[in-house]
C-alpha cells in the first residue's frame, strides 16, 4: 500500500442566494479564481458565504430600488448581455468571487524559514489585496459610482 495520498476533486456545490441577487456555482468560482482542491469545499463554502453577506450587505439599498422598478431578480434589471447573460450578472459574480478569494488567500498563506517562503507569503498577501480591489471596483461599478476616491488632504 503507497503511503501517497492525492487530493481528490473537490465535489460541486451550489450556494443559493437570497431570490433576488444570483446563486453562487462553487465550481464556477474555483475555476474562474484558480482556487485549487487544497481549499476544501467546507472553507470554500465558509469564504464564499461570508462574501456573500458582505457584498448583499453593501448592495441592499440597490435591491431595494431595483424591486421597487419591479425587477424580481438581478438578471431582470435592463442591461447590456454579455455572453447570453446580463453585465449586472457578471459583475456581482465577479464582486462575490473576488471577496471569497481575498479571503481564501489569506487563510492559505504558506510560511516557511527560507526566503522563498516569506516571498510566497508576501505573493499571496499582495494577491488578497488585489482581490479586494477587485470586488471594491465591482461593487462601486453596480452601484454606479467612480472607482477613484480623491481627498484632499
């Protein structure tokens, strides 16, 4: 018997949403943030949900004007269709992923003693930071604000 033990595809998972903003395809989300099968689905789940509740939380006032035009769902709202699918979509799909992500690359920073190591570490760190751009750009992109804050100081 090989003492070798491989990590085995992770399982798909679906995470559903709350009816108006779109559910949450986990393998879509790994494939898309090259998130690997060394993040289980537990974790994967747990980064994701929490994105979920922050991005919703940022976006309420959003929804609510949006329901009250009439729109039921975020695909319902009148926008561009990119790939058969509204911009919206997209964009929301791409705050989501890239708070889960910014999370996860924080959880799953190697150390070691050796240089190489640390410059990992600080790789990763830098990568989590640009996953947090990336969901404020997408967030202020739905709510239709600039992405430069400029203050004078």
């Amino acid at each position: 018997m090989s003492g070798f033990v491989g990590n085995a595809p992770a399982q798909p998972f679906n995470l559903t949403n709350d009816g108006f903003w779109p559910d949450i395809d986990a393998d879509h989300l790994r494939e898309r943030q090259r998130i690997g099968s060394n993040v289980t689905n537990a974790r994967l789940e747990e980064a994701a949900v929490a994105a979920i509740i922050s991005v919703n939380r940022e976006l309420r006032t959003l929804k609510l004007r949006y329901m009250a035009q009439g729109a039921e769902t975020l695909a319902d709202v009148p926008a561009d269709q990119i790939q058969d699918e509204s911009e919206l979509v997209h964009i929301y799909r791409r705050a989501i992923y890239s708070t889960a992500s910014a999370e996860v690359a924080e959880r799953y920073r190697t150390y070691s003693a050796t240089n190489s190591g640390a410059a990992k570490g600080e790789e990763e760190e830098q990568s989590a930071d640009d996953y947090r751009r990336d969901a404020r750009f997408a967030i202020r992109d739905l709510l239709g604000i600039s992405r430069t804050t400029v203050e004078l100081l």
